[in-house]
C-alpha cells in the first residue's frame, strides 16, 4: 500500500537524485557555453549581465533544493511543541541543498542562516531563495516572537515549527522550481500530495463484548492509511508524513483538527461503547461529535439517528390583568427523540450547535416595532428575551401582530397554556374635559382637573396621564378596550403633562403644575471698575477713527530683539490701545511671539515714564520661568519679580515683592489662591498670557481677573475660541467689559444662532464689532520663511480582539448615554466620563481594564514602527497624548525596543531638565502629555510630530504641533494624527472640523481682524 501511495503521488522522478542533479548539471553548463556569467566575474559584468542578457543571469544561478531528513522514532522520549506534549513521532528536518560537483545535492555553502539574511548579491535564484526565506521567517514568527536579532538563531528547523503555513510554504517553494529531495537518495523521493487526508470517526458493533466501537479511520484519496504508521504534523495537527519505502508523502489534512479530538485519537485506540450507553451516546453526544468530525457507519452495523435543525419554542401562557407570559427555548430533534434547552441557559448544553442557533435567532425577525421588550440588544446582536412578562398595550401587540407571525412560521412551535384574553378597539373617540383653577394655597400654581371617557366607560386618570408622560400611542383598559392617544383632543393635555411629568400628584383624577420655569438665569453684577472703563470706552471713539493716522511709536530702544515685521504691527497696536486704556487680545498663531511684543509693549511703557506701577502677568505654571527667561533675554532693562509660592509659605507680602519691580510674573494657581492681595496692590497693566485658563465666566479666577483693577488688562492666546462662543465673550468682558456687558444677550443674539450656522449676516456682524479689539494673524500669513508644515491622518484597525472588546463596551456606554442627553447639564460629568472611557478604550484595552493588558495596541505598534524608522533616518520626534496612561505604555514599549526617549507629564518633577535633555540631543524622542506641555514650550529640534489621541478642540492639537512649527524651524514639519478607525475617533474627528470652522468663522482666516481699521467699522463696532 505503501509503495502504491507513493507511485500514485510522485510526478517527478525525485526518486533518481542523480539523473535529476545531472539534467541540472548539463543545463548549468549549457548556460555556461551561450555565455552566462559566472559568480567569479567581475562586478561590472556581474552587474550589468541581468539587464542586458537576464536568460544568461538566469542561468548562472546555482539551483536550490529544499531537503527532507526523516528522524526515527523514539519511544521512550515523547517531544513537546509549545504547551503540548505528544507521543513520540518521526521528526522531519528541512535543510537547503545547492548541488555539488559530483551531481548530487550537498549542504556544503548554504543554510538557513545563509538564506535569512542574504541581501543584495546572491549566487541562488532569486525566486527560490525568497520562497525558502519564508521558511526561516514563519518559524520565527511562531516561536520565537519579538526575535531581534543573529544571536542566538538556531539553523535547525523542523516542519512541525511552520505551524499551518507549512503547506503554503510548500506550494510557494514548488511553485518557484524548488525541488523536494530525500537526504538519503537514490531510496526514495519526497512527494506533497495534491490530495489532503481526510480523518473520520468510524462507529461498528461490537460482535464480541456488545455494543459498539469506535475507531478513527484516516484515508488519503481513497487508500486508507494505517494511522500507526502516520505522523502528525503540528500540535493539533494540521497534516501527516507517511514515510514509504524509502520515500516521504506529504499531505494537509482537509480541516485543521480540533484539539480535543487529537487528544482523543492520538494513540489510535479504539473507543469501546457498552450497549447500555449507546442510545445514550447516539442521543447526547453523536449530534455535537458530528459537528466536529465526520462520524460514519462503514458497514452499517449501526443505525445512526437523523438529525434535523434547531427550531424555537415558544410557551405563551395567559394569566390575570391581561399578562402574557412568554418563555423561549431551542428545540432538537435526534431521531424520534426531542431536546428541549431554554434560551439564555448560562452554558450551552450537550448537543447543542450554537452556531446554528444563532443562525436560526437571525432569520426569526419578529414584527415587534411596538414590542421592543421582546429583544435586549447585545454587542455580538439581538438576541430574545426570555422569560418576559407582557401587559397593556404589549399584549394587544402581541396578539395582533406577534403572535399570528409566529404561528406561521416553520422554524418556531408555539404552545398555549391558559384563556387568551379577548380585547377589542374602541368604537368612539375618548371624550376629555379639561378644567383649569387656581390652587387655593399657592397662587403660582393650578390645579387641573381631567376627566376621560370611552365607550361608556370611565378611564383613570392616573393611568391615562402615566401613559401621556411617557409618550405612548395607545391605552388599554381593564375591561379589554383600548384606544389610541394620539388624537387631536389630547394634544393640549399631552403637552401639559409633559411640561410637569416630574410633578405627578397622587390624587386621581388631578394634576398640579406650575405656570413658570425656575432656576432663572443669574445675571452678572456690574461692578464700579467696568462702570468706569465703559465710560472711559465711550470717551476714546474719537480715537479709534482716527486710528490710520496715529503716529506709530518708534520700537523700544531697550529691547534686546529684532521685531519682525508683524511683530512691529503688534507692538503699535498694543500701544494704541495701552495709550487709550483700551484692552484687547493678542491672538497671533501660536509661535509667532506674542511674548515679545508684549515686552516691547512694557519696554516703551519704562521708557516713556508710564509705567508708574508694576505690571502684573500671569501665566500657566509652565510658563512662568519661560516669561522670566525671555524679559532676561529680550529686556534686560526691566525688573522682573517671579512669585512661585504663596504669601504664606514665601512669608513675603505681593505688595513687598511688586514694589522692586517692573513686572510680576506669577501662576494662574497662586493668582487665584492669593486674589485679596494682588487685589490690595496697583497696577498698571494685567497681562493674561495663555489667556484660555480664563475662559470659563462662571470660574473663580475668571471672576478674580475681571475685578483687578488695572488701567490696561490685555488677552494673551493663540486659542481665544476653543469650544464655544461664550469662551470668547469671557475673554472680552474682561479686557473690553463695556463691549458685551450681559452675557445672557451675547448668548441669545450671537452665540445660538452663529453656532447653529443660521445667520451668516450676524456672524459678519460680530467679527466686525471685535475686530477693533482682536488681532490676529498666521504663521501662513505672516511667516513666509517658515517651513512648510505638512498634516496626514493615520487610520488604525484595531486588532480582532480589540475590537471585540471596544464594541462590547461602546454597546453598553452608548445605551447609558443615551438615556442621559435629555439633561445635559446634570449629567456632564457622567457623559464626558463614557467619552473618555471610549477614547481610552480605541487606543489601549489595558487603560480601562488590567485584565486587557495583555491586548496588542495595533496604535502603538503603529507608533513605534514609524519611531523605528524616523529615529534611524536621523528625525526627531515629538509624541503627545492627552492620556499619561497611554504615555507610560508607549515608555515601556520604546524601552523593550531600544529607542531613546526624554519624557513629560504633570507628575514629571526636573521639567526643566526633560526639556533641556531632548534640546540637547540626549534622544531622539520627546514623550510630552497635551496638558503639560501643550503651550509654553520651544522644540525647533524636532520635524515631526505625532498626536496619538485627537481630541475635538482644534487648538488643543494646533498648540502641541506649534511646539515643533514654529518662528526658528528650518525644517520642514510633518505631522501625523493615529485615528483609530470605526471608533469614537473618527467622531471626535468630524467635530473638530466643525469646531474648527466655527473658529475660523468667527476668527476669520482673510486676515480681516490685522487689517486697518475704517471709519465705517467703527460705526458698525456701535451699531443695535
């Protein structure tokens, strides 16, 4: 049989290595004599010989042959592969073979060592070499994952280490001309046999001990094969060897083997079943075994059971009030034999087949669009409830619409127990009256008094306004009648009822409600110094017209800097304004130097004698030593005090500290926590740098910055609008408070109607009314020596197990949210938390839950492949998240692959020194977190950048990519923003856009707010 096998499968005469090395020794020699290249040419002609003459290239080559080495078998030492120890088998070793001067095929000059890391010149084909190059590759992949590296290798390779890809690799090697050769010829031939084997379980009487036995049984074609003689290949296994006379047939098994079975089959013994437990078998275990192996009677001393499809069961059972009770189960029949297993059981039970089930769950769509009860959504898809009770208008559904469906259909059996309610519609319309009287205890509210008839028959009120509150279409009375609700005579009391649906009043038959809303809106209090500096606003109009013809103030003499042209722009109109008393905003695109237009600002101020008191900045903490660094640097002449620590832990007073200087830089922190005692001192000037911490109107250091009194208050930021108009009005009612004196106006007049992008004509309308106090350009505007920036977003898939699990949670997150959006306000914190769980979850599954840590982040293996790259081109690179948890993951990762990296969170103690080290080139990467180093920061060194998690406030991701393009990069600056895709992501993504263009509707991207000024938009700046 063997030898049968083995001459039905060879179609080359392997069997005879010495012919076949001799064809391939005189076709090598014919190459040769029409003038093909030897490898001892030189290299010019060994170059050059593939272009002009690629037959004579192709002939030089040395041919390759693949190698089989069968071992023997060891029966006292079983092997083990990964976890699994197997019986002992014949290993075979693959070794490549080139052929030697004698005509037969040697390993001498060629190994897998060899062949894995040939580059460039080889002597071999170059087909052949790269298809047993993936020999090399997939064992690495499969045993030695993360390998990095020669030490180590081991050049021994077995066809149990290639996993299921052996056969692949097979097919591609023969494909390429490779030949399969024996290592002992001429005794045999190595043969892969175009027909896979096929495995079965074989069940026959038992003629001696009763019963019945069962017995694998392994065929390739139609010869059975002794499984004593046959080695599996893999654990389970996925082929077998069969070693015949000399010779090796290789063959795949039709389907891979599940590894239970292999457990079970693998010392060829045969399965002894007692007559007693045979029914038993055939019943419980034959449908489940038949669904992962083929299961035959060969001789049919056997009868084996039909088995038919799973159906669905339903129990309806009638009960009291118009209850319906519902219970489903899946229903087998195995013979003449019926297996009943409820649905929702914790474990499938034996011989169930679930993928059939959840087949036949798909194709039963019930018509239940007003019985949505009847399905409880899951991340894998619907599934029915069961058990479930219906009442009301539920069972009016179901018995009119469900249940008759049901009955038809021929996969479902449906079992009644108990009387089926009769119910009916009713005949009339409902007759409702409504009367309206003033309560007698409390003047602001009524009493309403309702009163609903039908047919004859009385409805009660409180199942009537329960039913109106929750906005259902139908009513059903206990007498079985039920009618519609949505009618024309309950549109009145529909809309009563749901202006008090939290207001329910016990008493039936009657309703309180109120005839006004409460929690009014508190408005601003107008304190002295606004009073003064809207009267001062009104005073200088004058001014502002005549604003093209004001004189320009020479620049400082004692600023230590060269202004750039826009720069010189900023610093008249910031003296402008500081001449007038007007307040403004500077919002130049971040990296533009804003700073130092400011100090040139102060600088003429100490110059002219007008800087009687200290001028007060305040910054982020961040930022604080970076303002002193650049006065020290630009404007030595000025004295800066730096206030770092509280009155009462410094034990020196502000006022003590602002009267030696010219300027005091402190925190918005310490600002906020020693308000009463910059409050106690005079200042000339307040410098809000980085002015969006000040956004929020309803904040305490917002409050505290609008009360200091100071002649000149200026805006620093290159975001004054991140989210929403309000955030701008904020900055304005500071530094302008007479412009947009009441928020709640601003509110109604621009903000809902320019958000919502229904009024063009008022968007134009307020950039004009701002335009005198903003002023505002871009790098793209004003930077013409600046390198151009370049912006490419990454799509990410997630990982199948990934995504598995980011869509478990999003199904359960999107239904909370879901059921929170009608009350925004009170449920903030509770969405933006889902929000961000969901963020959290499309970048790393180990963020949200320890017990995902193990999940590959297909994002960070994203990241460090581009790392990888750049670092090794020489680029540096800036790599922000807004997640220190993420941030920390990507620290290990660079660690485990030897990239070099500075880092930075809010945590990060020597902040300076991190900064100081990437500047310097201690590495090539800079791990930064948005809310640490997002603004403040100088990185010229760096030419890409990397957002990792984007976020839907366009400036957030603007300020860390500016930290790399900005006034000083001579280099071009190539950003790349990971979404991960079909995530929140991509949501966060479109709003952006969104956000962005509210920006740059607002901000204008024409250059309008640095354009001079006209008398006819001053006119419009007062205009109703």
């Amino acid at each position: 049989m063997r030898q049968t096998l083995f001459t039905a499968f060879c179609t080359c005469p392997v069997g005879d290595g010495c012919k076949h090395a001799a064809a391939l020794l005189v076709a090598a020699r014919d190459g040769r004599r029409r003038g093909a290249v030897t490898a001892s040419a030189p290299d010019w002609e060994r170059l050059l010989t593939p272009v002009v003459r690629p037959e004579a290239a192709q002939a030089a080559t040395v041919p390759i042959a693949l190698q089989f080495e069968v071992g023997e078998r060891d029966e006292s030492s079983p092997y083990t592969i990964g976890r699994t120890t197997t019986l002992p088998s014949r290993r075979v070793r693959l070794r490549p073979v080139v052929l030697g001067s004698t005509g037969r095929w040697v390993r001498t000059g060629v190994s897998w060592s060899q062949l894995r890391f040939e580059q460039g010149r080889s002597v071999h084909r170059a087909d052949q070499t790269a298809a047993l190059r993936e020999f090399v590759l997939v064992r690495d992949a499969s045993t030695r994952a993360g390998y990095g590296g020669y030490a180590g290798y081991s050049d021994a390779l077995y066809l149990d280490e290639l996993g299921p890809s052996l056969w692949r690799l097979l097919d591609q090697a023969v494909a390429s001309g490779v030949p399969l050769v024996p290592a002992k010829p001429p005794a045999g031939g190595v043969v892969l046999s175009p027909t896979p084997a096929t495995l079965a379980l074989d069940l026959t009487r038992d003629t001696v001990g009763g019963g019945a036995v069962l017995r694998p049984r392994l065929a390739l074609g139609d010869q059975a094969l002794d499984a004593r003689s046959v080695d599996y290949v893999g654990v389970p296994p996925h082929g077998v060897t069969l070693c015949a006379d000399g010779g090796l047939v290789l063959a795949r098994l039709d389907k891979p083997m599940d590894h239970r079975l292999y457990a079970l089959i693998r010392d060829n013994q045969p399965l002894h079943i007692p007559q007693p437990d045979l029914d038993r078998f055939l019943g419980d275990y034959y449908p489940e075994l038949q669904r992962t192996v083929t299961v035959t009677s060969t001789d049919g001393s056997v009868a084996l059971p039909e088995i038919a499809p799973p159906r669905l069961g339903l129990t309806v059972t009638y009960g009291d009030g118009h209850r319906v009770g519902l219970e489903w189960a899946f229903e087998y029949r195995v013979g003449n034999v019926v297996h009943s297993h409820p649905l929702g059981a914790e474990r499938p039970g034996a011989g169930r087949d679930v993928a059939a089930e959840w087949r036949l769950l798909q194709s039963v769509r019930l018509p239940s669009e007003r019985l949505p009860r009847l399905w409880v959504k899951e991340p894998g898809g619907d599934r029915l409830t069961s058990p479930v009770i219906l009442a009301g208008m539920d069972t009016v559904a179901f018995l009119d619409e469900v249940l008759p469906w049901l009955q038809a259909e021929p996969d479902v059996v449906v079992y009644e127990h108990g009387r089926r309610p009769e119910l009916r519609r009713a005949d009339n319309a409902p007759e409702v009256r409504i009367r309206a009287t003033d309560a007698t205890d409390d003047a602001d509210w009524f009493d309403l008094h309702v009163t609903v008839w039908v047919d004859g028959q009385e409805v009660p009120f409180d199942a009537l306004f329960t039913a109106l509150a929750r906005g259902e279409s139908h009513l059903l009375l206990p007498s079985g009648t039920w009618f519609g609700l949505d009618r024309d005579e309950l549109h009145e009391l529909r809309r009563l009822i749901e202006e008090a649906r939290n207001l329910l009043d016990t008493d039936a038959g009657q309703l309180r409600v109120s005839h006004y809303q409460a929690g009014l809106w508190q408005e601003l209090q107008a304190l002295g110094v606004v009073e003064e500096q809207s009267e001062r606003w009104s005073r200088v109009v004058s001014a502002l017209v005549d604003l093209d013809r004001v004189e320009p103030p020479a620049p400082p003499v004692t600023l230590k800097a060269a202004l750039r042209p826009y720069q010189v722009d900023g610093y008249e109109w910031l003296s402008f304004l500081c001449d007038h008393r007007l307040g403004g905003i500077l919002a130049d695109d971040m990296g533009l130097g804003k700073t130092v237009q400011v100090l040139a600002l102060l600088c003429r101020a100490k110059e002219s004698g007008r800087l009687d008191a200290p001028a007060l900045v305040v910054a982020p903490t961040s930022v604080v030593r970076n303002w002193a660094s650049e006065a020290a640097q630009f404007a030595p002449d000025l004295r800066v005090a730096v206030v770092s620590e509280t009155q009462a832990r410094s034990g020196a007073s502000i006022g003590s500290q602002a009267a030696a200087a010219d300027v005091v830089v402190t925190s918005y922190a310490l600002f906020r926590i020693d308000h009463e005692a910059y409050a106690a001192v005079p200042w000339s000037a307040l410098v809000l740098d980085e002015a969006q911490f000040v956004k929020n109107h309803q904040a305490k250091t917002y409050q505290y910055a609008r009360r200091l009194a100071a002649p000149f208050k200026l805006a620093v930021t290159g975001t004054p609008l991140e989210n929403n108009l309000m955030e701008l009005w904020a900055l304005l009612s500071i530094v302008a408070p007479g412009l947009f004196p009441n928020p709640h106006r601003f509110s109604d007049f621009y903000r809902r109607p320019i958000e919502r992008g229904s009024d063009p004509a008022l968007l134009a309308s307020l950039r004009r009314r701002i335009r005198p106090l903003m002023r505002r350009r871009t790098k793209e505007e004003v930077a013409s020596d600046l390198p151009v920036k370049q912006e490419q977003v990454l799509e990410v898939d997630l990982s199948p197990k990934h995504r598995k699990i980011y869509d478990t949670y999003l199904q359960r997150e999107r239904q909370k949210i879901l059921g929170l959006v009608d009350d925004l306000d009170r449920n903030r914190f509770t969405i933006l938390k889902s929000l961000t769980l969901l963020r959290q979850l499309s970048l790393d599954a180990g963020l949200v839950d320890d017990r995902h840590h193990a999940v590959r982040s297909s994002k960070l293996d994203a990241l460090v492949e581009h790392l990888g790259a750049l670092t090794a081109e020489g680029h540096r690179a800036l790599v922000f998240s807004q997640f220190t948890g993420f941030l920390r993951r990507v620290r290990d990762r660079l660690d485990a692959e030897g990239i070099r990296y500075c880092y930075l969170d809010g945590r990060t103690r020597n902040r300076d020194k991190a900064i100081a080290g990437f500047k310097g080139g201690l590495a090539p990467v800079f791990l930064i977190s948005l809310k640490a180093g997002g603004f403040g920061l100088n990185l010229t060194e760096a030419d890409y950048c990397f957002i990792l998690d984007p976020w839907w406030n366009p400036a957030t991701e603007a300020q860390a990519v500016d930290r790399a393009h900005r006034i000083g990069q001579d280099k071009k600056v190539v950003v790349y923003r990971f979404v991960s895709a079909d995530t929140v992501e991509e949501k966060v993504m479109a709003l952006k856009a969104r956000k962005a263009e509210l920006f740059s509707g607002v901000m204008g991207d024409d250059g309008m707010l640095a354009a001079p000024l006209t008398a006819d938009d001053i006119k419009a700046l007062f205009e109703h």
